[in-house]
C-alpha cells in the first residue's frame, strides 16, 4: 500500500519549506510571532470546527479575546466532522488553511511533519496545566504544535441493577481484570450481554487500554509493538470475552452500536469514553441513578487509560501568524476551559477546571475520567499517517476478536504490515 498523504512527495518538500519561511516572517499587521501582541493590533482571522454543540464555547472564547483585541476580526467555520478532514486537506494543497483550527491525534503528525502548523513555544503556555499525556501527544520532534482544549479518557460505564440482578457487587475501588470477567460471565448467563465496546473500528476504548495494561505498546520509535508478547497478551483479552459469551458477539455490536445496547440496559457494562455521558443521561431506558463509572479493571496490578482530546492550533502560512497564535492560547485558556465545564459537551484540558463537568452527575462517578488522566494516562498512538494502519487494526484484529483467526496470528501479521507504512513515512 502506497503512502497516502495529502501531499505529493514533491510538494511536501515545497510546502514545508514555503511554510517554514512563512513562520519566521513578520505578517500584515501583526509582527512576528510570539507571545507579546499590541492592543491596537488590526487583522483578520478564520477559526475552523466541526462540533456545533460547541458554538456556545467558541463564542464565548472569540469574545474574550476581543476584548483585549477590539480590532482583530475572527470569523468562525464550521464543518461537520465528516467533511472535516477532506476540507482541510484541500485547504493544505492549495496553501489555504484557516488561521486557527481544531487539531486531532492521528493527524497531527501528519501536519506538523508536513511543516503546516505554527510552533507554540514562545506562546508562555504553561504545558503543566494539562495533562502530560495530551501535551505529548500534540508534541512533534520536540516542539509543541497544539494546545490541549479538552479530553477524554475511558473508564467502564455499568448499570449497578444488572449486576446486582447477576449476584455481582459492584466494586467500590480498583478491580482486577479477573473480576471483571466473572461479572460480565454472570450477567451473560443470565440472558443479557455482560460488556459490550466498539471493538471495530479502533482500539481507543477497547485494546489499546489492555495492551498498556499487559505491558506491550502499539508503536514507539517508529516501530510497531503489536508483536511484542505482552502486546499480544493485552489483545488475546477481547478474543477470550467474546469465545465464552461474556461480551456480545462482534454481528451484534455492528448491527447495534454498543451505545445503544446498555442504554436499552440490554448489556451491563460499556467499555467506552467520557464524551458518552449526554448521550447516557439522554436515552438510558432505565433509572439513571443505576448508572456508575468504574475504572478500567487492571491487568497484573496495572492501571492504564487511553486519553485523546482535541487542541487548537495555527497555521504556519497564516498571512497574521502572531494573532493567530495568540487566539490559539485564548481558545484554550483557564477561561474558556471553564465556559466549556460549564457548557458540559468535553472535559476541559485546563487542570483544575474539570469539576463543574464532573457535578452535573454526581452519582455516576464520574471524576474516574479525571483521575485517569491526571494519574495513569496512556497516550493515544500516533505517527505520521496514523490512518495507513489503522485500517490495518480493523482489517486483521477484528476477525481474530470474532474467533475467526489466530490472535496471535494476525498481531504479528499487523506488525508486519504496520512496520513497513512506518517504513514509507522515515
């Protein structure tokens, strides 16, 4: 498989270089980039997102900062999340991308790589008010090209009632991994499904979280872990749920989301991530008062949850580079972190703001969110064309989930195909 990117090999190295140059210069009216910006300052600047349940977030961020910067004009675009990508793919062929804009993990190594996005560095962030795992991953050979505006992390929403029907007690700490196969085997041999998870489209909420726990990573260093051992060990966990009946069989979940099986309370437990809570406190069927958060169960004593969230970025090429930059630290600032807690559609990034996201209910636990990623976060794997091999994962892991294939098997066959698209991005 060629490598796919949004740039041909002979543009890339046009690009980066007409961008980096574009970064060092001074522009309009705005001066060079950095964290010291005139009141006066006149410019122009587009802002791009694709959520408009967050408009009322955004907003409220414009008008901070035109507070402070009554003469700098920002106009916000929105796309849906589908169009998203392909849009801004365009915009980067054709030298054209909005002045600030969302930013996810699997592509951000892609852009930053591809010299498309503006270095933060001498923004005065400070990186210490996120949580490091998110600041790493929207860091690039050293340099941090995004700052985090929200999160998410993955615990295991459960339906207490379910497992209570089962004889199962709902553990009050950490459980071990061990214990939450027999509760999810209980509830199965009852009738109903034990856990359901998206396993088929992308281990953020599923194996990317037992494998960290067994120890084994998915790639580091350029070089893909999914034949490492422990690796394979954190895999061979979803094969073993759906082989005795304690998770609901892959036809099941595809024809069904997962989401909707456990708010028809139709299965107890939902291995999945924060940013489920509205549609929870939305559509579950039965008394919200049975739903509760758990923790991840850990695998030989180890704790580990993946965290993704979005930052804000600048483009490089931005003609206002020093107020586009600027805007990006106000978009992501204490204050509009707390906007965003206060609008509850994301876990803010900002330390210390997550509690008013967390009360709006307070009987589902949820600050288990929060806990995972001040404490045992693991970061969402990423590299350069992080898409190449994700299609991979799908391709070769869910038929091994489904009992149709080795584990063990299709890992080592996805670390070898998975090495040589990391090969092609060297």
């Amino acid at each position: 498989m060629k490598r796919r990117t949004f740039l041909s090999a002979a543009a890339i190295l046009g690009a980066a270089s007409t961008l980096a140059a574009c970064g060092n210069d001074s522009k309009g009216t705005t001066g060079s980039a950095g964290s010291e910006l005139a009141a006066d300052t006149t410019a122009e600047l587009t802002l791009s997102y694709w959520d408009v349940n967050q408009t009322p977030t955004v907003e409220a961020a414009i008008a901070a900062f035109n507070k402070d910067f009554p003469n700098i004009k920002v106009t916000p675009s929105i796309t849906t999340f589908r169009d998203y990508w392909t849009k801004l793919r365009t915009q980067a062929q054709g030298d054209n991308l909005p002045d600030v804009f969302w930013m996810n993990g699997p592509n951000i190594q892609l852009y930053a790589s591809n010299g498309q996005l503006a270095e933060l560095d001498d923004m005065g962030v400070e990186w210490d008010k996120y949580p490091k795992a998110l600041v790493d991953l929207y860091s690039f050979d050293g340099k941090h090209y995004g700052i985090p505006k929200d999160f998410d992390t993955i615990a295991c929403w459960t339906n207490k009632k379910m497992l209570a029907d089962a004889g199962v007690e709902v553990p009050e700490g950490d459980w071990t991994w061990e214990e939450f196969h027999a509760a999810a085997k209980a509830v199965s041999d009852g009738g109903a499904y034990g856990v359901v998870a998206n396993l088929m489209t992308g281990g953020q909420s599923t194996y990317y979280n037992t494998i960290a726990q067994a120890g084994g990573f998915v790639v580091k260093d350029g070089v893909s872990g999914y034949d490492d051992p422990a690796t394979i060990e954190g895999l061979k966990k979803w094969a073993e749920l759906i082989a005795d009946g304690s998770m609901a069989p892959v036809q099941v979940m595809t024809d069904t989301s997962p989401r909707d099986l456990f708010n028809a309370q139709k299965a107890a437990m939902h291995w999945t991530g924060s940013w489920e809570a509205p549609a929870i406190r939305e559509n579950f069927s039965g008394d919200k008062g049975d739903v509760i958060a758990l923790p991840l169960p850990t695998i030989d004593g180890n704790k580990g949850s993946t965290i993704h969230g979005l930052s804000y970025v600048a483009a490089s090429s931005s003609k206002n580079l020093a107020a586009a930059k600027k805007l990006v630290t106000y978009m992501a600032s204490q204050e509009s972190a707390e906007t965003e807690a206060a609008n509850g559609t994301a876990i803010p990034a900002y330390t210390g703001t997550q509690e008013k996201w967390a009360s709006a209910d307070p009987e589902w636990n949820l600050n288990v969110f929060i806990d995972a990623a001040e404490n045992y976060a693991v970061t969402y794997p990423v590299s350069k064309n992080t898409a190449a091999w994700n299609e991979k994962e799908n391709e070769l892991l869910v038929p091994a989930f489904q009992g149709n294939t080795d584990v063990e098997a299709a890992a080592k066959q996805l670390a070898t195909d998975m090495n040589a698209l990391l090969a092609e991005e060297k």
